[in-house]
C-alpha cells in the first residue's frame, strides 16, 4: 500500500515538475523578441481585467474553475461549472478616470450534455478629452473643442469537457475602438480638416483544461486577443495577444481540516503577453462555509502594479438562486488604485 502511495506521489510530483519547468522556458523563451515589442499593441482595453474576484488574485485565474465571467480569462474553465444559468456584471475603476463595464452570462442547454454556451460584452468610456493643435502663441498650441474616445467588445463562448479530466473552450468577440477625429490639417478658407480614426476587427480567445487527478490539482493554457491587425489610417497595428499557462490546487486537500468549511485556492499564472515583459502571477482565495471569501495577489516583475485584496460575500435567494458580491482593489503605484465591484446570479 505505501509503496503504491510512493509510486503515486512520485509520478505526480514529476509531472508537476515537468509542468513547472515548462513554464520557466516557457517566460525564458523570445524574451528579447518580446523587448523589441514593447507598447506596441493597440486595443489594450482588451486585456484589462474587470471582474473582482479574478483581480483580486492578481488575475492569476488560468487554471482555477469558474463560472461566466471566466470567459474573459480562459473559456474552457467554466467548462465543469455546476450552474444551468450564470449572469454577472461588472464595474472598474480604472486609472486616468477610464471606467469600464462588463457582462457575463452562460446557459447549459440540455442539462449541459451539449456543453456551456456563453455570451460576453464589455463598453469602456474614456470621458472626455481636450483637442488641440500646434500654434505659434505663447503656448504653443489652442484649443479646438474635445473629444470622446469609446470602445467596446461582444461575444459568444462555448465549453465542453470532454471527459472528466479534459475540458476545451473557445471565444469569438466583435471588437472596435473609436479614437474620435484628429485634426489633420487646414484648408484654403483656414477651416480645419477632421479625420476619424477607428477599427474594428474579430478577435478568438482559446483554452484547454486539465485536470491532472491529484487531489484538486489543475493545469490550464489560454490564448487571448488572437487576431488580424487592425488600422486606423495607413499603418498596420497588432492586438495584445496573451498566452498564460497556470497551476491551481485547494492545498486544504493536504490537511485534515474539513473541506466543506475551508477551501485555500493557491493559483500560480506565467504571463505572456506581446508587447510587455513575462510576468508571473500569484493569488489565493480563502472561502469559509462557502460563504464567506477573502482573495490576495500579487505580480512581479512589474512597472507599477502591485498587489491586490478583495473579498466575497454569497448568499441564497429563493427557487435554489445564488447571489454572490465581489469586491477588489489593486494598487497601481503612481496612478494610485483600481476598484471593481462584481454582481453574479447563479440557477
């Protein structure tokens, strides 16, 4: 019996290890290709993350299970998700006055054995913003009036686990991005000649979910913002294609206290993206009777973000519904912090 266990322990604890090598290549890999693209993606609204609970754990969500709002993280994670209906919505606060607002919501037709099908949106407004053109006064420029830059993204997802261990799922999003009209120069009677500049393209998210079978060890890969450059007037821009890989256990697994009282999710994400530097991403979330959740995370290496704190409250409504309340704030160093308030209900 204890040499089984041995046997058992050893083949995971190499397959763990195997994985957690992958991921350092993985990070180590192109680096240097990655410098020579810094800040140079356009429709960065697209990877800025909105939903609560998930901020709160540094978005290191890639392989911890979840429920309509994991389509914006990685699809084939809701793919076990016990709800017949999930809706959730939310609010961020994001630096330079920009605020977001999101929509999430997922169906298990015939009672899932077809998969989840999901539906996905998000709406930035940037407020308003001055206009102006070189001059050659005292200021070196005047005023022409503002303008008022908005973006916005739709989709549909769809998850299926294909056994009981293997999942897969996919995002297909309509994006589009108005800058608002620049000034582009003045004609024959000093009037000012305007130019829209504005985008839209389609963009596919993709995932894969394992569940490895030792104890609620989880491994998951994502591929975001997957798509065809767009262009604003003569010049081609690229999208801010992500891939993460992540670990995710409950490490109470490890314990002898009880499981239906405690749960301490630990998740570990590598961080890809096109035009900054590899990250790594660290959170936890500790839940209480399933009621009760409080989250921590941090990123590192990183210019000004730093760690985030949130907590969760659940409760029941009538006809078996679920409520849950999520809140996070993130801590953005020069541009002080981030707020997200997340609501989720769940049949």
């Amino acid at each position: 019996m204890n040499m089984n266990i041995n046997m058992m322990l050893s083949r995971y604890l190499t397959q763990t290890s195997s994985l957690a090598l992958l991921i350092v290549l993985f990070c180590a890999n192109g680096a240097d290709a990655q410098q020579r693209k810094r800040a140079q993606t356009t429709m960065k609204f697209l990877s800025t993350s909105n939903y609560a609970n998930a901020s709160a754990m540094a978005n290191a969500v890639t392989a911890m299970e979840g429920g309509a709002w994991h389509q914006f993280y990685n699809p084939s994670a809701m793919a076990w998700s016990p709800q017949k209906v999930d809706l959730t919505g939310s609010v961020n606060e994001w630096i330079a006055g920009i605020n977001y607002s999101s929509l999430a919501a997922t169906i298990q037709p015939l009672e899932g054995r077809f998969g989840i099908i999901g539906f996905n949106m998000v709406n930035v407004d940037y407020g308003e913003l001055q206009r102006t053109i070189r001059a050659d006064n005292e200021r070196g420029y005047i005023d022409v009036g503002t303008f008022s830059p908005t973006a916005f993204s739709a989709g549909l997802s769809y998850a299926k686990s294909l056994s009981n261990q293997f999942a897969v799922g996919a995002n297909v999003k309509f994006v589009t991005q108005d800058l608002g009209a620049g000034i582009v120069g003045i004609d024959n009677q000093n009037g000012l000649i305007e130019q829209s500049f504005s985008a839209s393209t389609t963009i596919v998210d993709f995932g894969v979910f394992y569940r490895t079978g030792f104890e609620s060890l989880n491994f998951a890969m994502s591929v975001t913002n997957f798509s065809r450059d767009v262009s604003y007037d003569s010049r081609d821009h690229e999208l801010p294609l992500t891939f993460k890989m992540g670990l995710s256990m409950d490490i109470i697994d490890l314990t002898d206290l009880s499981q239906e009282r405690h749960a301490l999710t630990v998740n570990v994400d590598a961080n890809r993206p096109r035009d900054y530097n590899e990250q790594i991403q660290v959170g936890a979330e500790y839940g209480f009777n399933d009621l009760f959740f409080l989250r921590g995370g941090y990123v590192f290496p990183s210019d000004e973000e730093g760690y985030s704190v949130g907590f969760g409250v659940k409760g029941s409504l009538r006809n078996n519904q679920m409520l849950l309340v999520d809140y996070s704030y993130s801590d953005f160093g020069i541009f002080s912090n981030v707020n997200r308030l997340t609501f989720r209900i769940a049949i």
